[in-house]
C-alpha cells in the first residue's frame, strides 16, 4: 500500500495548514466566544474553493473526494481550528446531493452552495430517538401531489443560518413498514418554508457554531425536494454518516497535534528544579509520545476510512474504529497537553484547557463511544446483538 500523498493532496494538506496560520486560534477563539461564525476565515476558504471540494467541477466544486475533505479539516485543525461548518455544509449536505441527487437538484443547489450564496444543515436527531436512528417519529405525510412534513429535531448545527436542511424523515411510519429500515425518505428543506420555528440550545463552552431545535408543523414539500426518491432515504443515509464520522475524525486527531506541539513547546523553556526543563523529564516526555503515537495511529485509520468511501468499498468498519479511536486519543492528548503546563493550563492567557471541551464532544456525539463499540462488536466481529 502506497502511503505517498498525490502532488494535490498534499497542496491541500497545507493549504489547511496555511489557511489556519493567518486565522490562527487565537482568532478563532474570539469568535467562539461571542457564539458567531469566523467570517473572514469563512469566506477565504469559499474564495479559494474549497467549499467545493467535494462536488464535481460541472457543479461549481473541486472534484475531489472524501481523503481531500478529511487532509483539509486535518490541516486546519493541526493549528487549532476546528471548523464544524465543513461537517454539515461541504461534506454531509453538499457530498449527499452531489452524489445522490437529481440532476435539477445539482443544479439549483451545489453552484451556490460552492459560492456560499446559500448555506445547509442537517436534520437527523430528535429529542426521544437520540441514538436510535430508527425510532425518528418526523414524518412527511403524503398530501394531495406533496407532503406535509411535522415533526422536531435537535442539536441541528447552524441550523439558525442555515438556508436548506436536509432532513431525515420518515413517510411511512415505522409500524407500518415490514422491515425497520423502509419508509425513511430524506427532503431538501427550505427553511424559509412556513411553518417551521426554531430556537437555540445555549452550549456550555465557547464555540463559534450554534446548535438548535427544529419544529415542523404541516410544512409542504414536493416529491422533487425528496433526495434519491420518495422511500430510499435509509439506502443514502450511511453515505452521510460514514463521512461524518470520518472528517471529525480528522477534526480529533488535529486537535490532539495542536495540543502537544504547544505542550512540547512549552516543556522546553518551562524550568522547574535545577534550571532543568521539565521536557527532559520521562514523567512529561512518555505520557507526551504515547499520546502522539495513538493520533498518529488514529491519522492512519481515518485516512483508510477516507480512502474506502472514495473507492466505493464498505467503510463503516473503518470510519467507526477512526470515529472511536480519534475521539480517545484526543481526549489523551489535550489531557497530557494541560497536565504538562500544570497550573497554567487552566488560565485563558495560556489557552490549553479550552480544547478539552472540543475533543470531549466528540466521544459523545455525533454517535456515542457506545454506540460505535456496539457497531464494532456486532457489524466486525460476528458478536450477538445486545440491544
């Protein structure tokens, strides 16, 4: 297996890096703190066209797959930016329609989606299924020649700005289906539809994404807003959360580089007895090297996940072990990072502690560490099903 990153790949790689110097943490951070987007970041990445990179150039985008979506948020986030807008937006919206949409649906949505003439989210969870994808009660009824979709949602990121969602629903209920995976249907939403409200979860850390409820109340839709047809949403949805998965896989392992490099950094030049840095010491040196071995390992995975979702293989063993691993490792990491700079990685002046929450997140969501074990056990390894 050749490990060599292509000449673009590797422009893309550093691009991320690049990018990620001019917007570096520290203007990251004051965006985060005020609960609002990095504009000007933002809008650099959508001049220089990589919103769409993975939607192909007919289409306005790069033409490029899910291992240059995973090397550019892994290049961003090696310098402490976690840009979550590159989840919902660019690779789980945009990547959907690009593969499975109608040729009309491409049209109307991906050249602006490309210019961030228009912004997405995505629509999956509900307050009383959480993990239990199955279980989703947001319906779209038929109605005449359309739908009416009813239903709520939650922790939707950015849905507040957001000018379509795509949205998991079912249009035949669950009682009614012989098998428990039929009758999901996903709809290109606009949300300045009628009837739909939403209202903002306030989120305990600084991050520059919100996060929100939906409501759907007998909002219309018609068939031509429905994504890979009327009945065939569960078929596409894995499409969706394998690349999920994947990016922020590369989001964690990112962040965990970012974390000990400022570790290392600081371990050199912190002296504590005998004018000797403490980076000299095997008590800050191995726990820091495990902690690099385990992103590194997790930065292999989530790459072979990338690489078998691009080469149209089943990626869901590989993108649940990257999802898993990344997540653990870098909780490790920025943990080894902060007991490193001891007292001084809770102060903001030096601005280690406010990566945990980040890293943290994603043991939880977008799927839990249960979840994803269960899916391991299970799905990889032949065990018997426990719930």
């Amino acid at each position: 297996m050749d490990f060599t990153l292509t000449h673009e790949q590797r422009m893309i790689y550093e691009y991320g890096d690049r990018v990620s110097r001019k917007y570096d943490r520290r203007y990251w951070m004051g965006y985060a703190e005020k609960n609002e987007p990095p504009a000007e970041l933002y809008r650099q990445i959508t001049d220089d066209g990589f919103l769409g990179l993975m939607v192909p150039e007919e289409y306005g985008g790069a033409g490029q797959g899910m291992t240059e979506m995973t090397l550019f948020m892994e290049g961003l986030a090696n310098n402490g930016i976690p840009l979550l807008n590159l989840v919902v937006g660019p690779t789980m919206s945009m990547g959907l329609i690009a593969k499975h949409g109608s040729e009309e649906q491409k049209r109307k949505y991906l050249p602006d989606g490309c210019a961030g003439r228009i912004k997405f989210c995505f629509a999956i969870t509900e307050p009383d299924a959480g993990s239990n994808t199955m279980m989703i009660t947001t319906m779209a009824r038929p109605d005449g020649n359309g739908f009416l979709l009813n239903g709520q949602k939650v922790f939707i990121t950015d849905a507040g700005d957001a000018d379509y969602a795509l949205v998991v629903t079912r249009t035949t209920a669950s009682a009614a289906v012989s098998k428990k995976t039929d009758g999901f249907t996903l709809f290109i939403v606009d949300m300045k539809h009628k009837g739909i409200r939403k209202t903002l979860i306030p989120m305990s850390f600084p991050i520059p994404e919100s996060q929100w409820q939906l409501f759907f109340d007998d909002v219309p839709l018609s068939p031509a807003e429905a994504l890979g047809g009327i009945g065939r949403g569960f078929d596409i949805l894995f499409d969706t959360l394998n690349p999920e998965r994947i990016i922020l896989s590369s989001l964690c392992t990112g962040l965990g580089r970012y974390a000990l490099g400022r570790a290392v950094e600081y371990s050199k030049d912190r002296k504590v007895f005998k004018g000797t840095p403490i980076g000299a010491y095997q008590g800050i040196q191995h726990p820091l090297a495990i902690a690099r071995t385990e992103i590194e390992m997790a930065s292999l995975m989530t790459l072979k996940a990338a690489w078998a979702f691009d080469h149209g293989l089943p990626a869901g063993e590989y993108a649940n072990m990257a999802k898993y691993f990344a997540a653990e490792a870098g909780i490790r990491a920025v943990d080894n990072a902060i007991q490193c700079f001891g007292g001084n990685g809770f102060t903001k002046e030096y601005g280690i502690f406010d990566l945990y929450p980040m890293v943290r997140l994603l043991r939880t969501a977008p799927l839990n560490r249960e979840m994803v074990l269960n899916f391991i056990a299970e799905k990889v390894m032949g065990l018997p099903r426990s719930y």
